[in-house]
C-alpha cells in the first residue's frame, strides 16, 4: 500500500474543502483515499503522447470524487478524477461514468470530455479507481454567467436544450447504469435502444454497450452493499420503484436500532419506530403503479443528466462547450429524473421587461433587483419556450396532475430512517386527499384515519421548526454539519451558544441526555 508517511501529498488525500462540526472523523473517513501520485502522474502522462507530467495540482473536490489538473511537458493539461470511498460500489461506479460518458461522447455527440486512461480496479500502480481525461474546454459558466448579455444567456439555453433534445432521442429497454460490453458482469444485459436513429447506430450501440445495476448510492449505502437486494437492470419503472421499497423494508427489518427517547435527534415517535415506516412503505406499494403517468413515453428509460448548473457547463462565447460530471447519470424513468436545470429555475414573479416606472427608480438595489428579475424571468422563459418547441415530451411533465408530489413520494422512499419520515407520510396524505383529481376511477388503496393525521399534524410542527431553522443556516451549515473553512469558527460558536442556551432550560435527566450529546459544541477553555 502507498504510504502517506512524510509525503508532500498528504493533502491531495484527505478532504480539505470544509469540516463538519460533529462526526468529522467519520466524514473525513470517508472521503479519505492514499494513491500513487508519481503513478498517476505517469500515467496520465502517457495517455496523452507526453514524455512526463511537470505539475499537478488539486483544483476542486466535492463530496465523493477529487480532481486534479496536471500539466505536461509538451504544454498538454489532463484532467485526473478519483472517486472517494463514499462515491459508489467499487468498480461499478468508475466503470459505469466513463461508458456513460463515451456514450454520450460518441452516441448522442454531446459535447464531453474525451477519457484517455481509466481503471475501475484499485489493484493498478496508482493504487486507486481513476479516471483520466481531457481538460473541458472553455470558460466554466459559472465564472462568467453573470457578466453575460441577455442575448449570449439565452442562446447559451438553446444550447442547453439542443442538449437535452439529444438526451431525449433514444431510450432503452430497460432500466439500469451503463457499462461497456467487454467491462459486463452477471446480470447485464445488452443495451438495447428505441429511438430515431440509424438501424446501424442501434448495433453498434447492443455491441459496445450493457445495462446493468444501478451504482445510486441508496443501493449500496452502509449494510445494504452487502445486502441481496434488487439494484436491476429492470424491465419496468414499477419494477425500479418495488426494488425501492423491497430494500428499505429489509434494511429496517434487519438493521434500523431505535435512539433512546430523550436523544435530541430523534424527530418523533414515529420516526424512531422501524414498524411506523415498514406501515409506510407498505401503503407506498399499495400506490406504486398509480404514481406512473398514463403516457409511457413520459417513464421511459433516459440517460438523463439531472445536474446541469453552471459549474458543470463550459462555454466558449454563447456556446456550450462542454458538460462534465455524469457519475450520477443513469437511464432512469424520465419523468421522476426531469426538472428545471438549475441554471434556468427562477420562483420569482415572471417579469419579461423593465417596468415603466424603471428609470424612475433610484439606482441602487431596487433597480438591481429589477434588472435581476427581468434577466431571470426571460432565461426562465426562453427556456420554456425552446423545450415547448424541441422536446415537448419534458414540457407535458411539468403539466402531469401533481407531477412534484408524484415525484417527491419516490424522492422521499429513499431512506426514512436516516433521513426523515415526515415528508414521505405527507406525500403520501396528499396522494389519498388528492385521490379523485389524479385521475383514478378506482377507490384510493390507502387511508390515513382522524387519530394518524392529528399525530402527524403534531409532529409537523416540530418538523417545520426544524426545517426552518436549517433553512435560516443555508449556505452557513448544513444538515449534516458541514461549513466552509473560513465560517468553521464562528459556526462553531454559534452553536456552542445554543448549547449554553439549551442547558439553561433543562433540568434532571433530561439536561444530562442534552449535555452528553452536544458535548462536541463545548467551548473550550
């Protein structure tokens, strides 16, 4: 194994884009991965045609994956990605982004970067998965979006819905992550199309490519990676959406460990009982064939790229360039992975010019504010206009009867137990009260009695203050307790203040539980 000891890389290893202010020496843990610099370094060197690699740096790092950028002796710049220990079943996740991304390259001729070297198996020199490939090209939007015209911003979303149009061409006959044919294991299946395209193209693409299980870290999470689940390929999105529930119902049936009932982490009752969310997933099987549209084509298998923002876009001019970061896309049911890219989606009031009253305005942050309306509204509204034209498939989504409560009930499934088990009930009450307007000639195959919904209602309560309080740190501290290096101090006297607060109010036991569990939160000295 490589050894870290005295080496001058150390920090290419561990995450130093942030802390977390509880739990950080599992987090780092987990984001934690020693490599072969001098290996990668050589590697990449001659993927490219050059002699050696005279720089490498660390340029950006997110949650699951660090990047490098390293220079060569021949002026050349690769880029080097290696997923964290957290990013994914190992192999399959490396394995499945750069098929997906080839895919992409060369099926759909959307603009990304070229792979030259790659290695889903750790046991290689460098000692690690990486992926090495090309340096985007272009300026990446999110550092000049801003200083746009409005003309060179809304050609650069008819681009974005050029790209949209090409994801949108074929779809597939099942339901999975992509992989190269030569890279299959058991249970892939050969990566066969639907779609306007060349009789030619649709072999090509069953001979280089397979559908096979999904790398979605929900899947794979913790005990479940260990699990005999079903992570697909499958033939139906009924089949995907059973296989979510299956999975949370044998999770919690075999490893969800109630807290204490005085632990200041556990939401409610309910939250804290693993036979109140099994009840739950159990009425969301009852639903499950209902939440799917009556168009087929609106949950056929799409590789979708659901990330599309600024950071992920390079542009040179009012062109796209370049759309990095496809680890996460998959051909999924397209109306549950479809929504407003996060460069368009405006919630303002649409505002498509100056009001007349503008130049009457004083200069100052109500003209700005003005001009940041307008600009929004138009982007948000050429967008919508293109897409109305081009791909009219994604526009009769946003117009499915409830199409968010549709999707965020599926959103929501993912894990009650570590994540939160009132937004799914609530999801699903609003399924039962919404019943008749769905559309359904059938009576509604769950209900929730008087008692259940005032119990909700109660901790509804408690959880909105939660939400809101979270929502007052955005940008500030997370759920999760991460913070930015240059906040970690202040928010960790912020929180030490709670803290003094909180044990002021309490008293016996419960001031004891209160003080054990944000211990961490104590000022020193």
């Amino acid at each position: 194994m490589y050894t870290t000891s005295n080496s001058p890389y150390e920090h290419f290893f561990h995450y130093t884009s942030g802390r977390w202010l509880w739990d950080e020496e599992s987090q780092q843990r987990e984001r934690f991965l020693a490599f072969n610099v001098q290996e990668l370094q050589r590697i990449a060197a001659e993927s490219v045609g050059a002699q050696s690699c005279v720089s490498i740096t660390k340029f950006a790092e997110g949650g699951h994956n660090k990047v490098f950028r390293l220079a060569m002796d021949n002026g050349f710049v690769a880029i080097a990605r290696i997923p964290n220990p957290n990013a994914g079943p190992a192999h399959k996740t490396t394995a499945s982004e750069v098929a997906t991304m080839d895919f992409a390259r060369t099926v759909l001729n959307i603009p990304v970067p070229k792979v030259f070297a790659w290695s889903a198996a750790a046991n290689n020199p460098v000692e690690a998965e990486y992926i090495i490939m090309e340096e985007a090209r272009g300026t990446q939007l999110e550092d000049v979006w801003d200083g746009k015209t409005i003309s060179d911003k809304t050609n650069i979303v008819k681009g974005l819905v050029e790209i949209e149009k090409k994801l949108l061409s074929v779809s597939f006959t099942r339901y999975g992550n992509i992989y190269f044919a030569g890279d299959g294991f058991p249970g892939c299946e050969a990566a066969k199309v639907v779609g306007d395209i060349p009789a030619e193209l649709k072999t090509g693409v069953e001979e280089r490519f397979v559908i096979g299980p999904v790398v979605d870290r929900d899947f794979w999470h913790g005990e479940r990676a260990s699990m005999d689940i079903d992570r697909g390929p499958w033939e139906t999105p009924q089949d995907y959406l059973t296989a979510i529930v299956n999975r949370e119902i044998a999770w919690i049936s075999s490893f969800a460990v109630p807290k204490p009932p005085k632990d200041i982490f556990v939401a409610s009752e309910a939250q804290n009982s693993p036979s109140s969310h099994v009840s739950l997933y159990k009425m969301f099987l009852r639903i499950l064939p209902y939440l799917l549209p009556k168009n087929k084509a609106l949950s056929g298998s799409t590789l979708w790229h659901w990330d599309i923002h600024s950071a992920n876009l390079f542009v040179e001019g009012n062109r796209i360039t370049s759309l990095i970061d496809w680890q996460d896309t998959w051909a999924g049911p397209l109306f549950l992975q479809f929504r407003h890219p996060k460069l368009v989606d405006f919630n303002g009031e649409v505002l498509l010019k100056l009001p007349e009253n503008y130049e009457s305005l004083e200069e100052g942050d109500e003209k700005a504010r003005t001009r940041k309306q307008v600009e929004k509204s138009i982007v948000l509204y050429t967008y919508e206009t293109e897409t109305d034209k081009q791909n009219p498939l994604l526009s009769e989504i946003l117009r499915i009867h409830h199409g968010r409560t549709r999707r965020e009930t599926v959103q929501f499934a993912a894990n009650t137990w570590d994540g939160d088990i009132i937004p799914f009930r609530q999801c699903l009450i609003r399924i039962e009260r919404h019943w008749d307007e769905l559309g359904f000639n059938t009576p509604c195959p769950i209900h929730f009695t008087e008692e259940e919904l005032q119990a909700h209602y109660k901790g509804g309560e408690g959880w909105n203050q939660r939400a809101d309080f979270w929502d007052s740190l955005a940008g500030f501290v997370s759920r999760d307790g991460w913070t930015s290096n240059e906040t970690y101090v202040q928010a960790l006297e912020m929180f030490a203040e709670l803290r003094e607060e909180g044990l002021k109010n309490l008293t016996g036991k419960e001031r004891l539980d209160f003080e054990t569990q944000t211990r961490w939160a104590e000022r020193k000295g």
